[in-house]
C-alpha cells in the first residue's frame, strides 16, 4: 500500500500554485528554498525512518512470546499511551509559553532515552513495569514534538511552494518506509530488541538537525 500511495502522489496529485503576475512568477522564479526547510524536511524524514524501524510489532513480540505479558497487560500499555497523549496536547500550551521551539528538544531528548530504557528491561526482572514507563514517556512527548514541528514547517515553508514540496515530502516518506520492516525483523534476530538501539541512536541524531533548522529561524 506503501508503494501504490507513493505513485499516487507522483502521478495524479496535480500540482498547485496561485495566480501571480508575471513579473512576481521572474521573481519567485529566483526564490531559493530557505536553509532552514531544507534541515526541518530532514529532521522529519529522519524522524520517521526512526519510528518505523522499530514499528510496534517488534515490541509485541517481545511481549507476548518472550516475557509472556498477557493481552490485558498490553492493551494497557496503549490504554494508558492514549491518556498520556491527551494530558501531552493539554500540557503543550503552557510549555510552548515558558520555552517556545526550544521545547523540541526536550522531546527528542525523551524520545531518545525511551528505546534505550525498553532495550535495557530485558535485563531486569521488573520488564512489563519498565517498558510501560518506557511508553507512556513517549505517548507524552511524541505529540509535543508533532506540534512543534509542524509549526515550525509551516513558517519555513513558502506558500506558493507547498504543494510541491509537502508532496515531495510525503512521497519521500512513504518510499523510505517500504524497506524498514524488513530491517527491524533482521535487527530483532540479532536481539529481539535490538532495533530500539537503532531507533535511540536516530533520535538523538535529530538534535543536531533541529538546531540548524531553528538557528535559520531565528
């Protein structure tokens, strides 16, 4: 499905942009896309290469056939999740007040520490207790950093461009994504919760891109 959305968006998706005269089209025509975009559409392919390479099957099995957490144990697990989202949007706004973009950081910072405390659980006695905190730790930051982050691509996105580029962008997204199942399957034979390491490294990875992107900002 991946890849029929992908030729979808190549193919059919019409491309739109606004009635201009022309001398504003020999204008824009010399319009460079800003620096900062280019490091924000990094940071969210980024972003999603490291969600899906350790998709949530990957942390199923380890549930259910390694430790043996029954279905009501793991439908908690999301229970919960939704609750933390809810209480994160709620929470946003007086973040955003105290700290503005700067709050990027600290959910990709969270977001980086969860896999390696999920990964670390194996060696305790106490895993279900563990990755549940582990969890709800994202269910809570990962909406705060949507929320940014879109606020942040539409600044830097300019407005006869977008078309273009979010469909460039989604298609780039969808393609990168077809692979990575495959890979965190390979990563789990090696450890059944290896493709969390993988997934923390590429969080943390985002920091760097981040700071390019909202330095062009300020």
């Amino acid at each position: 499905m991946c890849v029929l959305r992908a030729l979808y968006i190549m193919l059919y998706i019409p491309k739109t942009k606004p009635i201009i005269r022309k001398d504003e089209e020999q204008a824009m025509g010399k319009q460079s896309l800003p620096r900062s975009l280019l490091w924000i559409m990094s940071a969210e392919i980024l972003m999603v290469v490291a969600f899906d390479i350790a998709p949530t099957f990957i942390l199923a099995n380890y549930l259910f056939n390694i430790i043996r957490a029954d279905i009501f144990r793991i439908s908690l697990i999301y229970s919960l999740g939704g609750l933390m989202g809810a209480l994160s949007a709620m929470m946003y706004d007086k973040a955003r007040r105290i700290s503005g973009y700067n709050t990027i950081y600290i959910s990709i910072l969270a977001l980086g520490v969860f896999p390696l405390i999920i990964y670390y659980s194996q060696y305790t006695e106490y895993s279900f207790l563990i990755i549940l905190l582990a969890m709800l730790i994202t269910y809570f930051f990962w909406p705060i950093w949507w929320i940014i982050h879109e606020v942040i691509i539409m600044r830097s996105v300019p407005s006869n461009l977008r078309g273009t580029i979010f469909g460039a962008l989604s298609a780039t997204k969808t393609i990168l994504v077809i692979p990575l199942p495959i890979l965190a399957a390979l990563l789990a034979s090696i450890n059944p919760l290896t493709p969390f390491l993988a997934q923390a490294i590429l969080f943390l990875m985002l920091m760097p891109l981040y700071h390019q992107a909202l330095k062009g900002l300020q």
